[in-house]
C-alpha cells in the first residue's frame, strides 16, 4: 500500500497567514509512504516549501525542525517547521513566524494534519 501526501498548511474556512487581504505564505509538507496493513514501513521523499509568498515575507531556506517517527510502526508521524521573516516594503523587518506541520500517517495509506500557519 502506497500513501502519497501534498498538504497545504490551511484548510476550508481558515486560510494562510494574511495582512490587509493579501496572503502572506501558503507552507505545504509532502512526502510518499509505504505500509502493509500492519504497520508504516517506509516515508520517502520528505520535503517542505512555500508558495504565494508575497513580497513581505522572506522563508528561511532550512527548517527549523525536520523529523519523522521511527519506523517501522502501526502509525508514524512526519513533522516540518521553518521560519519565515516580515518585512516593510522600505526593508526594515519588524518580526517572524513559523509555521510548522505534522503528518499522522496509517498503516492503511490514510493521513491526518496538524498545523500552524504561524
């Protein structure tokens, strides 16, 4: 059994981070796995990034925290988190978020998401 994931960190009725109605960041977390009816066998190809990055917001290259769950497992977990900087259009930066995600992955090629756009 294969399970494939490309989660954005929102879901209906609550969106991205936001200033004045313009999206900040979309941060998203994608990933492959592999089960067998008994128990998560493998994660592969593991990666975040942003999308819709207006031009205040400046993501980090490397995460703040990349883990996964040790393997092999009935259930297993895969969890990113990066920080992203504000920033005036005159260049002066006044804060930062970060956004994380966390997968739970089953078994049975089924997934659940936690996150914070912020």
């Amino acid at each position: 059994m294969l399970g494939v994931v490309v989660h954005p960190g929102r879901r209906a009725g609550s969106g991205p981070p936001r200033w004045l109605g313009t999206t900040l960041y979309v941060f998203h977390h994608a990933l492959s796995w592999c089960g067998d009816g008994s128990q998560v066998t493998t994660i592969y190809n593991r990666y975040s990034y942003f999308t819709e990055v207006s031009g205040t917001a400046f993501p980090e290259t490397s995460p703040i925290a990349d883990q996964v769950s040790a393997l092999p497992a009935p259930n297993a977990w895969s969890f990113y988190q990066r920080r992203v900087s504000m920033c005036t259009w005159a260049g002066g930066c006044y804060g930062s978020n970060s956004p994380w995600i966390r997968l739970n992955l089953t078994r049975f090629g089924t997934y659940t998401a936690q996150f914070s756009a912020t």
